[in-house]
C-alpha cells in the first residue's frame, strides 16, 4: 500500500501482521518440526527446539513448568530476526486472538540489562517503540513479545499471567539421544 504524505512525499507500507487483524500473511513461514525423538510436536527454531503453550502462567511459574517439559527447558530466548518472525508466526497460528506471550529474558537486580534464563548470550533484540520503559524499577522486569507493536519486545509486571514458548537446545537432547 503506498500512503501519500504531507508535503507530497510517499511512503510504501508493507504486508506484515497487524495487532488488530488476524491475516497471517505470504512472508510468514512456519518452522519445520524438531528432529529429536520424542519432542516432534515441537519446532526447531535455530539451535533450538521450540513449544508454544495456551496455558496462562506468570513469569516464574512459566519458567518452572518449562523445565518440566524437557531437559534443559526454558523460556524462550530470540537471537536472530528470524528466530523472532519464527515465533511470532508459531504465536499467529497456535492463538491468533491472544497474541501476547512471555520469552525468557529479565532485568537482571534493577541494573537496567538484560538477560536471558537459558544463560545465552543477549545479541538481538526488538523493543517496541518507548521500551523497555521501566529500568531500573522492580515494575517492570520480564519480557514479553506482542504487546502494542506485533513482533516486538515490552516489559512487564513478571505477576502478569501470560501463554508462553518454551525452548530447549537441540545439541543437547541429540547428544542424549546418541548415549
């Protein structure tokens, strides 16, 4: 869609997901299963080995019940665009009308850095426009994804009940799997 603009200059929008609309749209691809046994209803995205789950937990209690769901499970940490488009089309389809969810990172002791539970190094990230708004405050210390802008990252209250994506590292499991 291309939008004219004051003072006569042009602007080109395009297709992608919009908070208030549920079209999933051509850029969005599904990732393929995970290869490890016993966990083929889960994803691979990049390294890992990804479930989404429709269950509201807060932050803590998601975690937890992440570590139940496979060895070395946690939530969720995104590292690359793609890892996060991956997500976020895995979102679309699993709960199109709730698309806020909580991934695995956290304001580490209001010291206004991030940090993601699995230990993973903090190299991308995607913070809605004004986020994260809240360092530096016990306020606002975990991170979710979708909260005013489709695709990215907001703070929030970690008491807050959410669906969240559990995650697991797939060497791990493959080198259980070889044992």
């Amino acid at each position: 869609m291309t939008l004219l603009l004051g003072g006569g200059n042009f602007s080109t929008m395009e297709r992608g997901f919009d908070v208030d609309h549920n079209n999933a749209t051509s850029w969005c691809s599904m990732p393929k299963a995970c290869d490890v046994y016993g966990f083929t209803d889960w994803f691979k995205v990049g390294r890992y080995c990804v479930k989404y789950f429709y269950s509201r937990a807060n932050f803590t209690d998601a975690e937890f019940k992440c570590r139940s769901k496979a060895p070395g499970g946690h939530l969720v940490s995104v590292h690359s665009k793609e890892d996060n488009n991956y997500l976020l089309c895995l979102v679309k389809k699993c709960s199109p009308r709730n698309l806020r969810f909580w991934l695995g990172g956290f304001e580490f002791f209001k010291s206004g850095k991030f940090f993601w539970l699995d230990g993973s190094f903090w190299n991308y990230q995607i913070w809605t426009r004004g986020e994260p708004n809240h360092v530096y405050t016990s306020t606002e210390e975990c991170l979710e994804m979708n909260w005013k802008e489709v695709g990215k990252w907001n703070d929030d209250s970690c008491n807050v009940k959410k669906n969240y994506i559990c995650a697991f590292k797939r060497s791990d499991m493959l080198k259980v799997d070889q044992e």
